[in-house]
C-alpha cells in the first residue's frame, strides 16, 4: 500500500509552473537519505540517483512533473480586486465562482462573476474568458489588497482533499500522483542503478523534463503521469480516452509523442502476467513530458504510465487507489524489464565478441 497521507501534503502543498517551491521542498525531505545523489538545477528539476542492487547497463530515467495548472496575478485594481491569466490549460468553466489561493499569505479569494439574476440569456449560453474574471478577495481599495497580495503572485484552486470509498478527490492530481509513484520507488529497494526527476514548467510546455534530459542523458524513460480519464455518461467509445477503475494507462501515441513500442508491449504483458489491470489511452489527444524527453539528444526509448483522472485541470480531480496502485506496479516492473533485458543483451554481446 503506498503512502496516501503523503499524497494528501503533495496534493494540498501549492505549485504552479515557475513556483513549485512549495512542492520541492516536501519532496526533498522525503528523499533525503534514500538517494545516493540528489541535485537542483537551474530551472529547480529534482535530479536524482539511487544506486539498485546491480549496475544498470544503460541509464533508465524516471519522470514526473511537480507543478499544477493554476493562475498568476496580473493586476490589482482601485476597487482591490485582481486581475490574473491561467498557467496551464484551464477551461473557463471550471474557474467560475471558484474559490482561490493567492501568494505566500495564501489569501482566500473568489472568482467573481455577474450573478445569474442579471444576466442576458446569451451570456447565460457560454463562460466568460478566463481573462474576463476578476478575484474577490474582501479588499475596498489598491492599497489594501497591496498589503497582502503582489502582482505575480501564484493563485492555486482552494479545494478539499477527500480519500473515501477507495478514491481520491483533489486538485493537483495532476501529476502528484506521479511524484507519489517516483518518492516510493526512491525509497524502495531498487534492482538495478536507476535516475529520476521530478521536474517543473509541464504545464506550460515541458520546459523542465527538457532540462533534465539533457542533464542526465538516459538511454530509455518512463513518464509517470496522471491523464484524463472521460468515463462519463454521453461519452462513448474512444472518446473516453480511458477508464478510472481500468488500472494503469500505457499510452501508444499522444499529442505529441509516439511512444516505444516495445515498452509498451512489455507494460502491458507485464501486467497481464502479474493479474494488475491496465489498459491502452484510447484517443490521440494530449501529451506529456515524454514530448520533449523522447527526442532529447540522440533520441531516448520512452514510455508513459499514468493514472486515470476524471476532471483533470480543475479544482477537484478523482482518483482511484486501485489504479494508483496498479501504476506503480507496472512502473516499477516495466523499470527491471527495461534494464534486464539490456543487461542480458549486453552480457549475450561481450560474449559473441570473446
């Protein structure tokens, strides 16, 4: 059973693209003392090594990003309310009415908009731009919302964080859920040499899993992920893109990666063999940090494993444990399929070459 009262910190601890501090932090205490190298780097990825059992003929790099789709200050204005653009993919009807974190303080605010009662029965027809919406924060003027609030300060969803029946309901699911996977298998016995990074700016164009990769120079990857899981009533067919409840998620293809085929299929007879479920993302739409991390350098061998999430980019996100757990088993075996295979091929190699 992996950690879910760590989930709760990871998922609760605020960290958009450009302020994953927060979310840093709680991950380096939980590491410290289990790697054999940890480094920050420039852009402040995660970069970790732990020595396994035996040395890995090539180097495997295990990914996942730290920050969430939030917002930022742009403008305090005379009446004190805020002005802010998204970071990330935010659809504007998940903002409305939304309460909201803001900066250091973690001021509680609202996303302000016109009371139903006013308005026009075209406006009532579609959301207003994100950029449209205002933040409530109880201030009365400029100077009193400046006591608490900066122009680009971060602004994260206020959401609660349940865990009952066997599910998670939570903002930041996205991709927390992958930085739980990843601390686990840190702190675990690992069978062979093994890298890792949690790293940040997914959410705004894999800025960070570019850096790292280039850092570290893998051979081969896997992204840990969580992705949208569209298992809802009028939805159907490969529109659902996967199932919450299915287990692991092995993608194929993606929006901007087409994923090693050979990885995939040992995922998935791995987890065939072992009675763990998963399942394959049934729709080409999205991506992830294997988008960049896949044609790094001279090119790495990648594959994506992630958790189906319902509601993703928005303030309550649903998990299931099950399939969180399923994730890191199929990683974790996918990981020493990976490395033992290179092994034996290395070893079969010298051997012809004697």
């Amino acid at each position: 059973m992996l950690d879910y009262e760590l989930l709760e910190k990871l998922c609760r601890a605020d960290g958009i693209a450009g302020r994953e501090d927060e979310v840093r932090e709680l991950i380096l205490c939980e590491i410290g003392g289990h790697a054999d190298s940890i480094t920050i780097d420039n852009l402040g990825n995660i970069l970790v090594f732990k020595k396994g059992a035996r040395p890995a003929p090539k180097k495997l790099l295990i990914s996942a990003h730290m920050d969430e789709v939030g917002f930022i200050v742009t403008y305090i204005n005379d009446d004190g309310t805020l002005q802010f653009a998204p970071v990330g993919g935010i659809n504007s009807s998940a903002v409305y009415s939304r309460r909201v974190r803001i900066g250091e303080h973690k001021i509680r605010g609202v996303v302000n908009t016109k009371p139903v009662h006013l308005t026009t029965g075209e406006e009532r027809k579609e959301y207003p731009d994100i950029t449209d919406y205002r933040i409530d924060i109880g201030a009365d003027s400029r100077e009193e919302a400046e006591a608490y609030i900066q122009v680009g300060d971060m602004i994260t969803f206020d959401s609660i964080y349940e865990d009952r029946h066997g599910r998670i309901i939570s903002k930041a699911l996205d991709d927390r859920v992958g930085c739980l996977v990843l601390i686990e298998l840190i702190k675990s016995e690992l069978p062979f040499d093994m890298y890792f990074s949690f790293v940040v700016q997914e959410e705004i164009g894999l800025r960070g899993a570019k850096a790292a990769a280039f850092t570290i120079a893998p051979d081969s990857a896997i992204v840990v992920e969580g992705t949208t899981a569209s298992d809802l009533p009028g939805i159907e067919g490969a529109d659902r893109v996967c199932l919450m409840g299915g287990g692991a998620v092995v993608s194929l293809i993606d929006g901007s990666t087409i994923y090693d085929r050979d990885y995939y299929r040992t995922a998935m007879d791995y987890a065939a063999a072992n009675g763990i479920k998963a399942q394959t993302k049934s729709k080409v739409a999205g991506g992830n940090d294997a988008g960049t991390i896949h044609v790094s350098r001279g090119g790495v061998r990648t594959a994506a494993v992630s958790v189906p999430c319902r509601y993703i980019h928005s303030a309550s996100s649903i998990a299931s444990k099950e399939d969180i757990e399923a994730v890191y088993q199929v990683v974790r075996g996918l990981a020493e399929a990976i490395l033992g295979k290179e092994q034996d091929t290395a070893v079969h190699v010298q051997g012809t070459q004697s």
